[in-house]
C-alpha cells in the first residue's frame, strides 16, 4: 500500500469523523478493513467506550469458509447479534474512509438483516 494511499483514506475518515458522532442512543458502527481481516466496533463516543466489537479474526469466525466477502457478512450478522445484547438497535455507520462496495456494503447490508437500524 503506498503512503499516498494511506493518507487519501485518512483524509476521507477524519472528513467522515468531523459529520458523525456516537451517542449512547446510536453508537457509531465503525468499520476497519485490512488485506485479511475485517473488523466492527459499536463506539460510544461521549463517553469513550466501545460498546461491542466483532472481527473476522474472532475464534466463532475464524473457521468459517468462503471469501472476504462472506466473512464482512458473517461478522455483520455478527456485530447486529452483540448491538441486541447490549440494547442498541439504532447506530451511525462509519465506513471509515472505505468506499461503500463490496466488503463494507456486505457487512452493512448483513448488520441491517441482524436488526440494526441506520
């Protein structure tokens, strides 16, 4: 990955970051994205707390099949699982500088099945 695109990504998540914020209501829906993994975080951001977190690299995720795809899917269904638990039904989604397609929009769309609201 070069540093120029590094830092357009950047840019875009702190334009993303300035517009949007978590309460405890509606935590932010964070999302990160590596080359492997794919990673979500509820984030209560008034009071700096992460509410719950899933990852394609959780034990639960870790021995299921198919593409990056399938995983952003599986752990959408999976952070919607943690928000019920944990009594939140409505977030803000932060799709952390990443367009919107493929990986990101499959676990949005999955996190939307499980019964989350945004």
């Amino acid at each position: 990955m070069t540093l120029n695109k590094i830092v357009r990504r950047q840019k875009l998540r702190y334009r993303i970051r300035k517009k949007i914020s978590g309460s405890p209501e509606s935590p932010r829906l964070s999302v990160f994205r590596s080359n492997d993994q794919i990673y979500a975080q509820l984030i209560d951001d008034i009071n700096g707390k992460t509410i719950a977190a899933a990852s394609s690299a959780d034990k639960e995720l870790k021995k299921s099949k198919g593409n990056k795809t399938d995983k952003a899917k599986e752990v959408g269904k999976l952070i919607g699982e943690k928000a019920k638990k944990a009594g939140v039904e409505k977030v803000v989604f932060d799709r952390g500088g990443y367009l919107y397609h493929g990986r990101v929009k499959a676990l949005a769309d999955a996190a939307r099945e499980a019964g989350l609201k945004f």
